[in-house]
C-alpha cells in the first residue's frame, strides 16, 4: 500500500457502512416503535413512569447498579430466566420505550431486576423489603454482596419526637438502637419508586405471534 | 553499506530526539492511571468478597468504583499509552521529526485534564452509566479537543513522510487515529447529547465498545507486533504480502461485530447474528495475522531470552489470538446461553486490553524510552519481576475468570439454586481475582519506579548510559525495507 488516500477513503468508508448499516438500519427498525393500546381496558402499554420513579431512575444510574443488575429477561429456551421468575415472558424491545436511559446491562453479579417491582412474581418485595435491602442487605439476604447503602438514610435521634411516619422498621441486629430512628432521604424514597416500577405485566400480541413464531426454531437449533 | 546505516541511525536519533517530551510526558501520565486505575480495580474486586470495605460512603460504592477503574485504566492508562507509543512509531516510520511538539503538551494537559474530571464526576455522582462512557457529558468536549491535537499531529506526521511506501504498522496506527474520534462523538450524540430511544441505546453502546477494543486498542497493540518483530529479530515479516489482506480484513469485519454482545438481548434479532458472523469470517485474518507473527518469530525463539520488549509482545500477540477466539465462542448461541453476564464476559474484554494491549505498550515502553533518555533501565530485577507478574498474572487471571464465568453460569442457570448460594460460591473467585491483581499491581509499581528512574532528570543521575549493540538492534533495515517485498 502506498497511497495515503487509499487508506483513509478505506477507512472512512468501513467506518461509515458499519455506522449506517448497524445503527441507522436499527434505527429505521425501532425508533419508531409506539404504546400499544390493550382494545379490552383501553390502555396505553408500556405505562410511562412516575415523576418520582423516573427520578429514581438517575438514582439507579449514578449508584452504578447496573455494574450488578441486569434488565432483560431472556425468552423462554436461553437460559432460565423464567424458571428464576425473573419475568412472565421474555422482554420485547417495545418494553423500553418508557425508560429514558435502558439499563439492559450485561452483569449478573446480582438477580436481574426487569421485573423486580413485579407482586405477582415476588409477592415480598414491597417498599418495606426494598429500604431494609438498600440499607441493610443481610437482613433480607442474608450472606449477600450487594453494598449497603447506608448513605440513602438519616439515622436520627428520636429525642423525645413522634417517630417518622416515613421511618423503617429493622430485626433488631440491624436496628440503630434504642432512640433513634432510620428513615430514607428523598433519593432513597425516589430509588424505591422506580424499583417498584419495575414491571412488564402486558403481553403485546404483535410480539408473542412474532415469538411463536421463532420458537419452533429456536427448539430445533438446540 | 556502513555509511548509510550510519546515516539511518542519525536520522533516527533526531527524530528520537524530537520526540522525547512528549512521548516521556504521555508514558508519565499512562503510567501513574495505570497505578491509579488498578487501585480502584483492586478497591473494587475487594468489595465483592468483602462487602463491607469502604462501604458507607457513596463516592467510594461499588457501583462507582468499578466504572471509575475501568475509566482509568481505558482512557487514562490506554489512551495515553497508545498517544506516546502512536506518535513515536508514526514519526520514526515516516522519518520525520516530530514538529511542534509543543502542541502536545497542550494535548496532554487537556486529556488528563478531562480524564480526571470525568472520573471525579463518575465517583461524585454524574455516571451515566453507559459502558465506557460514564464519564459526565461535560468532559466530552474537553477530550476531544486533547485528542484532536494530537489526532492531527499523527496525520500531520503521516501526510509529511519522508517514505514511500506505507508500512502495516502505519495502516493499523492510521485507521485508529481516525476511527476513535469518530466512534466516540457519534457514540456521545446519539447516547448523551440527543439519546436515541429505547433499546437503541444499548445498540450504540455495544457497537461503540466494541469498537473501542477492536478500532482502536487491538490495531495499536498490532502497529506495535508488526514494528517489534522484524525490528528485532533483524527479519522481514513472514508472507508480508498477506499483511494487507489481513488488515482489511479485519478491520472490515470488526466494524460489524458489535451486534454479538446483544445475543439473546430484546433487539432485533439480525443484530446479534451479523455480529456472530463477522466473528466468524474474523477466523480468516486472525489466522493470517498469527502466520505473520508466529511466522516471524519461528526458529528465532531463542530471540525472546535477550530482549524484554519481544517477551512482551510476544505475550501480546497470544493474547490477541486468545481474544479473538473468545470473541468468537462468546458469539455462539449454545455457549452465550451459559456464559453470557459471568465473569467470562468480563474477561473477553480485559485479555484485549489487557492481555494483547498493555503488553504490548509495556514492551515498546522498554524499547522506546532508553532509545529516547540514552539511559539504561536502571534495575533489570525489576524489569524481570514486572514481566514475570505480568505473566503470571495474565494466566491466573485468564484461567480463573474463565472457570468462574463457566461454573456462575451454569449455577445461574440452574433455577434450583437459590441466588444467594452462588454469591458463595463466587466468594472464592473474587478473592481470586483480587489476589491476581494484586500481582499485576506489583508489577505495575516496579515499571514505575523503573520509568522514574529512566525519565526523570533528577532521579536519573546515577542511571548508566545505554549502549545499543549494533545488529540485530539498531541498524536494522527499516521495516519500510520489509514493505517493498510485499509489493513488488
């Protein structure tokens, strides 16, 4: 190769069809996905999130929780995500459209949370479990090495006062002992927020055909 | 015939010369994140098996720690390694001074500047949490300015050369000067400035990381593989002629590899199996790059014994392999399906950054900096002792990783087990890995004291001069030699 030219015209236009062919094509593909409207309760899914959870939202983003958590449920035959209740059914790409930031990540240090804020699949996590797990993770799981994250909570001397009505209650060898109590800050309150929002309960039908579909062919490459 | 390799060898001090301050400051700044980076690195890993370390306090959590390591040693260790070693490879193969060098140092300041802001805005609270762009969207301007100073300098360099042919080191050294700038601005358009929606942010990350590890860092560990060899062992690359094949080759079908980190993820299918093939059709090159290497080297194995910089690109150019390899299997649906989110994920990544790159950066920096101070390495026990804990190191950590991701998946898929089990059972890894960190930290602290030494006017005084044996080091025909060969 002798020709300076060759080589940057080259490069520029490998870089310039993987740019258009990859995130263009995906472009044309997804971003114009819209809410679908259930025809039987007239509503729109996905459900946009609160205000507090979408703050919540930047909570999760700063705190890192992605370097632990994924946010995608594999579809049913890769891997067991469902056998682990991490989800009714697989995600669907239409699923996102409501986060603001997509926190898929790629890590399962710890359980994937697509649908941690999910009753029907985790009957226990209610915003009780959720405040001891951030500020005391052994006292739901014990064993555990999510980090505590004491520093989403004022630990305050009762002195008399009526007690917080936002304070949470913790198994004694958590507790911060007689007289004082532990109530979240507002970015703890927002965290939980968006963690309860963590659900995908609809079945979209244009995807579960579209998932029929594949399934077959996905049992016959095994 | 001796008078001319005289000549070559004048030449070549006063580009060396030339480029002295610049290429010590780069290396200088490369080497103290690598020692800052693999602190938080070490942090980090502690905090899996010991929970409690350094808990408490938001800036030092988990959840900051690891991207802040992982930022420092990608921008700060990487870059600034690849910056000093770029620009002195590009003026010695254009043979050309180094001009207005001046600049650089501008550069530089910039770079390290935003480098180090973006860490504090990781640690303080402003991730974004995209992978390798968590750094706060302020220091994107400030980067890109640090690296269009020095993006032109190289350019310039090239545009200016005093060669005529082009050398494969040149090609690889060329394409990530110009490929990075470009992943990284469309990667922060598209994610932070004016986000895409939904799941297409994660398409861009992964096609933006994956570009970073196979534009940019796996083409500056080659550029230094093609240069070393033949510079050393006195030798043309084998089957040189394949060089050109190979590198279109492999920078042509990287560019579509991205897809395959999102096998088995809620986008379009097509996405994950264009990435699986381009790792497929990626045997092709990687094959002929190892012919070129292994090629060289073969029958001058002896060679590795005498010098330290071919040790450690030798390491480089197994890395590479065993990277690409990993690429390539983490691609295929039926071993995704286990290993996918384990620690086996993480070790794709660090045997290109670490295992192909830094080795190689570490092998030009004992090549480069005597050749630029005339001083020797002051301390070869040292020396010794940072290649054999890099060695070590690689292998523990590489066979540890990868028994861990496999045995995680395999639990994790298993729904019988309960989540907190496996945490136990990764507990040993953990402690594991922290254990080969530290190893590779040791290292890390005798290359610094070593470079300190060599670089620093003060500390240098009682450092001997270097004597150069003449062949097979310095009067080596040119590489560009090596070039004519392949087109006739």
């Amino acid at each position: 190769m002798k020709n300076g030219l060759a080589l940057f015209l080259g490069a520029f236009v490998i870089l310039a069809l993987s740019w258009a062919g990859l995130l263009l094509t995906a472009h044309q593909q997804l971003g114009s996905l819209s809410q679908y409207k259930d025809p039987t309760d007239d509503v729109l899914y996905p459900q946009p999130l609160s205000g507090v959870a979408d703050q919540g939202r930047l909570v999760y983003q700063d705190l890192g929780c992605v370097s632990c958590h994924t946010q995608q449920v594999r579809h049913e035959g890769f891997g067991s995500d469902i056998e682990r209740k991490w989800g009714l059914r697989g995600s669907y790409a239409r699923d996102y459209i409501r986060d603001n930031t997509v926190f898929i990540g790629q890590s399962r240090l710890g359980p994937d949370l697509r649908n941690t804020g999910s009753l029907e699949l985790h009957p226990y996590a209610d915003a009780e479990y959720f405040y001891k797990l951030l500020y005391a993770p052994h006292s739901v799981a014990p064993g555990t090495n999510m980090p505590a994250y004491t520093f989403l909570f004022d630990v305050h001397p009762l002195a008399g006062r009526q007690p917080s009505d936002k304070a949470i209650s913790l198994p004694g060898k958590y507790a911060p002992g007689a007289g004082y109590e532990v109530v979240p800050t507002l970015r703890a309150r927002a965290l939980v927020a968006y963690l309860m929002s963590l659900k995908d309960p609809f079945d979209y039908p244009t995807e579960r055909n579209l998932n029929a579909a594949a399934a077959p062919a996905k049992e016959g490459a095994h | 015939m001796n008078s001319t390799d005289n000549n070559a060898r004048t030449e070549q001090m006063e580009i060396d010369a030339s480029a002295k301050w610049p290429v010590l400051v780069f290396f200088g700044s490369a080497i103290l994140w690598l020692i800052a980076g693999g602190a938080l690195q070490l942090i980090a890993s502690i905090q899996l098996h010991t929970p409690s370390f350094l808990a408490g306090c938001a800036w030092t959590t988990y959840g900051r720690v690891a991207p802040a390591a992982q930022n420092a040693l990608i921008y700060g260790w990487g870059m600034n390694a690849a910056f000093a070693f770029g620009l002195w490879l590009m003026a010695r193969l254009s043979a050309t001074t180094l001009r207005h060098g001046g600049w650089l140092f501008v550069a530089a300041k910039f770079w390290n500047i935003g480098v180090t802001l973006g860490l504090l805005g990781i640690l303080g609270r402003f991730s974004t949490s995209f992978e390798l762009l968590e750094m706060p969207r302020f220091v994107t301007l400030i980067l890109l300015a640090g690296y269009a100073m020095i993006g032109v300098w190289a350019v310039t360099t090239f545009s200016i050369r005093n060669t005529e042919n082009v050398y494969a080191s040149q090609w690889y050294l060329f394409g990530a000067a110009f490929w990075f700038p470009w992943l990284y601005a469309i990667a922060q358009i598209m994610l932070l400035k004016a986000p895409v929606r939904g799941v297409l942010q994660p398409v861009v990350n992964a096609w933006y990381v994956h570009g970073l590890y196979g534009l940019w860092f796996i083409p500056v560990a080659l550029a230094a593989a093609y240069y070393f060899l033949p510079k050393i062992l006195g030798k043309p690359i084998a089957n040189y002629y394949l060089a050109a094949l190979a590198f279109w080759w492999l920078v042509g079908t990287t560019a579509f590899a991205g897809g395959s980190r999102l096998i088995g993820a809620p986008v379009p299918v097509w996405i994950s199996t264009l990435g699986a093939v381009a790792n497929f059709l990626l045997v092709v090159p990687v094959v002929v790059i190892a012919l070129n290497l292994f090629g060289t080297l073969s029958g001058r194995y002896s060679a590795l014994q005498s010098s330290i910089t071919l040790r450690f690109i030798f390491v480089s150019i197994l890395g590479f392999v065993l990277a690409s390899a990993f690429n390539l299997a983490l691609s295929m649906r039926g071993f995704a399906q286990v290993v996918q989110f384990t620690l086996m994920t993480d070790l794709r990544d660090w045997l290109i950054f670490y295992a192909c790159f830094s080795t190689a950066m570490f092998g030009a920096a004992y090549f480069i900096l005597p050749r630029l101070t005339g001083k020797e390495w002051r301390s070869t026990i040292l020396v010794k002792t940072h290649f054999f804990t890099t060695a070590l190191g690689v292998v523990l950590l590489t066979a540890g990783l990868a028994a861990a991701g496999w045995q995680q998946g395999h639990l994790l898929n298993d729904a019988t087990v309960p989540f907190g089990d496996i945490t136990k059972v990764l507990t040993f890894w953990f402690t594991f890995r922290s254990i080969g960190l530290i190893v590779l930290l040791i290292g890390h602290l005798a290359f610094l004291i070593n470079f300190v030494w060599i670089a620093c006017p003060l500390n240098s005084r009682g450092t001997p001069l270097a004597s150069f044996h003449q062949p097979p080091d310095l009067s080596l025909p040119n590489p560009a030699k090596a070039a004519t060969e392949g087109h006739a």
